[in-house]
C-alpha cells in the first residue's frame, strides 16, 4: 500500500466515524501551490449532502477523528468552503523509500491480472506498404499496453492481424505486375487505386531477378505472394528500428483457407440474428446497439462478396476460442464503426456477453511537421511518411515518447525539429 492509499483509508475511516457510507471513497488530489500543503481533499464537501450539515463543520469533525500518527500528518487545516489541506512528516513520507530498496526491480509490481491471458493486437498494417506514421502511433501504444498488462500480473500476448486478402492486396499484386512490365518496356500502367511508391519498383526488379522466366509478369498470383512477402520483410524492419516484438502474426487469408469465415456465417445464420433482403444476407445488428442493420454478404448482382467486418468477426471468434478471455484492439479512429458490428456479430454467438468484447483502443492521427511546414510524402514511400523516416530523423526512444506523451484520442502533431 502506498502513503496516498494509507491517507485515503484513514480518511475513509475518519468519515465512517461521523456517519459516511461504508464505500466512503476519498479523493487526495495534489495542491497547485506547494505553499498550501502536500495533500488536499475535498471530501467534507462531498459529505454535506449525506451528512446533511456544513462542509467547513464535516471538515473540522474530519480533522478531529484522524489519528494523525499513524500515517504522518503533521497538520490538517481548512480552506475556503471545506477544502482539508495536509501536511505530511518528511521522516514519515521517507520511510517508503525503504520499501524501494529493498525490492528496486519489482518495485511496483501488481498482481491484479493473476496471469491471465489478453490478447493485445495493434499495429495490424495492410502489406501493403512501409510502415506509416499512424502505424507507429499504434505500436508504442500497443507496446505500452501490453508492458503495463504484463507489469500488473496478466499474461500478455501481442498479436500482429495481417489483411493479405482483399482489394488492397489484388491492387498491390497488379501494381507489382504494371512495374514488371515496365522493365520488360511495356508503358507503366498503374491501376486505379494501385501503389505508387518507390518501393513497389524495387520490389518488382527483385521478382524479375528471382523469376527470369515471368518477364513480363504474367503469373499475377506469384507476384502476389512475393510482394505480400517482400512487404511484410519490410515491415518486420520497421518494427525492429522501433523496438517492437510480436507473439503472434495471424493471417486474414488463413480465416478463408481455413473456412473460419464460412463457419461463422453459417453459426450467425443459425443464431437467427441473419436475414436476407434484395438477395443479400444480412445481421440484426440494431438488436446489439447498432444505427442499422448491416449487410454480411452483397446480392449475387453486386459480386457476392462477404463484407469486411464479417472475416473481422470470424477473426474475434479464433480469439475467444484461443482462450483470450480479454483482448484489446489498438486501431485508427477511422475503425470507429466497426467497434459496433464486430461485438454485434460477436454477441450474436453469446461471446462477450456481457462484458464487452473485444476493448478498442482508437487513436487519432498524426501529423508531421519540419521546417515550420507539414511533411507529407516519404522519399520511398511517395505517399506518407514512414516510420523509419522518423527514426532517422530524431532516434527510437524520441518517436516512441513523442508518440505517447498525448492521449491516444488526440491529435498529435509530431514536430520534428522539437
């Protein structure tokens, strides 16, 4: 127990002898002006309504009923309507630097977890690309979580979720063909909504060197897998320049391969929270809290492609079945709606019930600036600003403390030159 959680049980105690509720719960807050005291609660004045009397006479009476020895005070005077201000014993409050001693590498350590398995997941990058600066922002979130967890007694794994499926993934193979053939001298022809970075080239000058006989990049689900590949290589880097390790990388592909995916749509269907409309399947979620129903599966006329929260669903399912209890997902603000239909989708199983499943963690965006002016593009990147841009500009420990020294529903201008 700390001297502040000593101070506040005395407190507690002192109230309960003047006719407090049992769960009487102090608040200690530290004075602006060090002149006023160590302490100062406002506790008399929260009194006065069950109490039924004055705030200054609660305090008095407060004051009256502490056993000041037992934890320290040297004096307790009112202020204003019934602020209490306190002052502590130098010699008391050294006393715990005893404790730090005697324990200096376990000093702080809780046990409130009882080693019990969360999964925290952040970072979660498409490979499609480096690494970008909102990617980072997630990463020394996460990271922190996940050492806090660990800190307090719980038994954390870090989970990296790579979406190697979908448009995004189809556009960076056809980009990576455009640039192949662009070195077998056909016109570069980069798709809508395709790459565009430096990088996607050298990638595809390493595929030539490796495939000789795919010149003119014709096997589009080679060149897939080895730009997925090459990608997540390169973002490997990135988390390491960041000082980043995971437990865990789950593959978004593995949930169709698998049939994770058709499995939970067939469980969701069975749990009659489905229903087809324009011939296509879609979830009750307005039954869970949502604004709407939301489509599962588009109509046969509209390609007949399961949405994206759906593998985002089956995904939530593995974890729960893996024994993750808890699970906290570290993710942009621009996720903000899937946080509803992922726990519909989840609580139509009866998982996460009643709880909540998983926690979310959303942050805001990150703007760089340098020179006086935004940054905007990397060298290699073309598009945005890379992790490791940043890391070379001002260092590892820098980025990951510029990074968390904002709430994490901020915006944060990371000023390089600072």
């Amino acid at each position: 127990m700390t001297h502040a959680d000593a101070l506040r049980a005395e407190l507690a105690r002192a109230a309960r002898t003047l006719g407090a509720p049992d769960d009487v719960s102090p608040i200690l807050e530290r004075p602006r002006d060090p002149a006023f005291g160590d302490w100062a609660t406002t506790l008399a004045m929260t009194l006065a309504k069950p109490l039924g009397k004055k705030p200054r006479d609660i305090a008095e009476a407060l004051i009256a009923a502490l056993d000041r020895p037992r934890v320290g005070i040297v004096s307790a005077e009112i202020a204003g309507p019934g602020f209490i201000n306190i002052r502590l014993d130098p010699g008391y409050q050294a006393r715990g630097l005893l404790q730090i001693l005697a324990a200096p590498e376990q000093w702080g350590r809780l046990d409130i977890g009882h080693q019990r398995r969360v999964c925290v997941e952040f970072v979660s990058a498409n490979p499609t690309g480096p690494l970008h600066v909102g990617h980072g922002r997630q990463a020394a979130l996460g990271d922190a979580i996940s050492t806090l967890l660990e800190w307090t007694g719980w038994k954390v794994d870090r989970e990296f979720y790579y979406n190697d499926a979908g448009a995004q993934i189809a556009n960076l193979a056809k980009s990576t063909q455009a640039r192949v053939r662009e070195l077998a001298g056909h016109p570069l022809a980069i798709p809508e909504g395709g790459y565009h970075g430096a990088y996607i080239a050298e990638i595809a000058e390493r595929y030539v060197q490796q495939h000789p006989d795919d010149r003119d990049g014709n096997d589009l689900d080679a060149l897939r897998q080895f730009a997925v590949a090459a990608l997540r290589h390169e973002q490997d880097l990135d988390l390491q320049a960041f000082g980043v390790k995971f437990d865990t990388y789950y593959l978004e592909s593995s949930l169709y391969t698998d049939g994770r995916v058709e499995q939970t749509v067939e469980a969701l269907k069975a749990s009659g929270h489905t229903f087809e409309e324009d011939g296509a399947l879609f979830l009750r979620t307005t039954t869970f809290g949502d604004d709407k129903d939301r489509v599962m599966k588009k109509s046969a006329a509209k390609g007949g492609d399961y949405t994206y929260f759906v593998p985002d669903v089956a995904y939530h399912v593995t974890k729960w079945e893996r024994g993750y209890t808890r699970a906290i997902n570290v993710q942009g603000a621009d996720h903000h709606s899937t946080t509803t239909r992922v726990r519909a989708g989840l609580q139509a199983l009866g998982i996460g019930i009643p709880q909540g499943y998983p926690d979310y963690v959303l942050h805001q965006m990150v703007t760089v600036m340098k020179g006086g002016e935004e940054v905007k593009i990397s060298k290699r990147a073309g598009s945005y600003v890379t992790v490791r841009d940043l890391i070379d500009e001002v260092g590892r420990d820098a980025v990951r403390y510029f990074y968390l020294m904002r709430k994490g529903d901020s915006q944060l201008v990371f000023d390089v030159d600072l």
